[in-house]
C-alpha cells in the first residue's frame, strides 16, 4: 500500500503514493508544496493505472483479441524499445554537470543511451502533455529532442532551486521560485499594475528559450511570457521572490547599452541562441506591464493583449548595490 501524498516531503526517483484515491509515481525528484498535489503536476507525477480488485475475473466471454507479432521486414532497422518521446520513466542516470550541457554538445553515442533510456522522459511528457506551446510540425526530429532536453534541464534547475529556497531561505537578493497555476508565493517582486492589481515578474520555459513575462491571478493560467510576437499562457513557471530594497528599476531608452546603464542588470533569462535576457517594464495603455529586453533588442518587449507591443522609453531591473 502506498503512503497518502503530503506536502513539505522530499520525493525522489522510485517513490509512489497515494492521493484522492489514485496512485502516482514520481518523474522529477522535488520537494512537495501544497499546491503542487499529484493530479496537478503531471510534469512532477506520472499516475499509474488503478489495482484490479481482489477476485474479479475477467469475463470469459469477451473475445481474445489477437497478440501481434512486430517483426522487423528484411533491412528495417530493429527498434530495442519505445521511441524517445514515447517512455514513461527515466532508467538511464544524467549526471548534474552533464544536465548543464546542450543537447548539441553531446556525442551522437550519449544521445543514443539517453533516448533508449528516457533520458527526455520529462522534457517529452511536458510538451505532449500540453503544458507548453510547441509546434510540433515546424521542427525536425534532432531539433524536437533538443527542446525537450532545455525544458527538462530547466525545470530541474527551477525545482532544485526552488526547493533550496524553501528549505535553507534566501541565499541572494533575489531568487526565481517555481510556481503551478495561480497560487503564488509571498515577497514577490512587484512588475507593474493593472487596474489596481499588482503584477509580477514571471519567466518560463519556450521552444528552446527561457522567455521573460508577467504573473498573477488574473491571468488564464497565471503565468504569461511574449515570444515571436504572440502571447504564451504558461502554467508551470517561475516567479521572482525577495527584497524589494535590493533592485530598483533604471530607466533607459532605445536599444540596451549596459556599459552606459549605471547598473547591474537582474539576471532573467535567455534566447534559444544563449543570447541574454533582461526584465523591462513600461507602459502600455493604461498598464504598466514586465517584459524583456537585450543587447539586441532596439526597445523592450512587453507581452499584452494577445501580442508583444515594442516600446522605446522602458525601465531596466537592476540591483541596488
């Protein structure tokens, strides 16, 4: 018998419980939160099919159906399991300073054991699973496993600092903390405001990319990131947490110039090609709304109405010391 799920627990790799009568078996070691329960975080829990009753019998009338035979066809190369993006469970060990890595740096033999291993087990599961955007037919097969692999380097790193965070405090100024849905923590760093409601600083995992954004119960699915002009609603993200005394915000106008800013930027994400991201906010309608902006950007990005608004005049997150 599995033992009932129950928050502020370390789960690791093999743990099943039980909760609301299901039982689920853990895909990402994490330290639980009270909003994070098994039937929400199917990027965290994977649930297993329910026990067959003692003493039910299957009905001997229902008819056999046929076992197929998968033999391979003279020259087709024999598959020795399920497809890369079709494993449940991770069986094969990922170093930490091998997760740092880019899927492109890895030899072609590690990538082979990684795939026949579930090695992109989560990263596989969190895209089908429709937790991010993904366009699926716009990408070839090598550039669907690189995704996969950021999205699960990423949520490891958000879920190990996350649980750091909860269980030794903050350790710098300000920390990215892993949030699901709407429930977000405590000393959050405001963003903007929208009529009347704060918003906060949000970013998130997308097509290859940490994108930066905005967060808050208002939102469809509480988190919001802007990529390639559109929109994306994100559920599972990070929110930036600690001592509104320790940043302030720089204005500055046009493309970034970090030598001429006077300052050193808040660190928040990056673009597919590793190009760095900063936190911008501006105003836009009657919103003062958190987006991104970097060297390469000629103004700041903001996420809005549907789409990502360009705005010159910005102000630049950025440590007050």
């Amino acid at each position: 018998m599995a033992a009932e799920w129950s928050p502020g627990v370390q789960y690791n790799i093999g743990d099943v419980v039980q909760y609301s009568g299901h039982r689920y078996r853990i895909i990402q070691p994490h330290f639980s939160q009270g909003d994070w329960t098994p039937d929400a975080t199917p990027a965290l829990w994977g649930r297993l099919p329910d026990e067959t009753p003692q003493g039910y019998q299957p009905s001997y009338g229902q008819p056999q159906q046929p076992i197929e035979q998968n033999r391979p066809t003279l020259g087709e190369p024999q598959q020795s399991g399920p497809n890369w993006d079709e494993h449940k469970h991770q069986k094969v060990d990922i170093p930490h300073e091998e997760q740092q890595k880019n899927w492109w740096d890895l030899d072609d033999k590690r990538k082979k054991e990684l795939e026949i291993g579930g090695g992109l087990a989560l990263g596989a599961a969190l895209l089908g699973g429709g937790l991010f955007a993904y366009k699926h037919h716009q990408k070839n097969e090598e550039e669907k496993k690189a995704t996969a692999w950021g999205l699960q380097q990423w949520l490891s790193d958000a879920q190990n600092r996350t649980e750091q965070f909860h269980r030794n405090g903050p350790s710098t100024p300000v920390t990215w903390v892993l949030v699901h849905g709407k429930n977000l923590p405590s000393d959050l760093i405001p963003g903007g405001e929208a009529d009347g409601e704060r918003i906060y600083i949000a970013r998130g995992f997308h097509d290859g990319s940490i994108q930066v954004g905005k967060a808050s119960p208002r939102f469809k699915q509480g988190g919001v990131v802007g990529y390639g002009h559109d929109e994306i609603n994100l559920e599972t993200y990070e929110v930036l947490v600690g001592d509104p005394r320790s940043v302030r915000w720089v204005e500055h106008s046009g493309r970034l110039d970090l030598g001429s800013l006077g300052a050193r930027p808040v660190e928040a994400g990056r673009e597919s090609d590793g190009t760095p991201l900063y936190i911008a906010k501006a105003q836009v309608h009657n919103t003062i709304t958190p987006g991104k902006i970097s060297e390469r950007l000629d103004g700041a990005f903001i996420p809005i109405d549907g789409t990502e608004k360009k705005v010159k005049d910005y102000s630049i997150l950025c440590y007050a010391f």
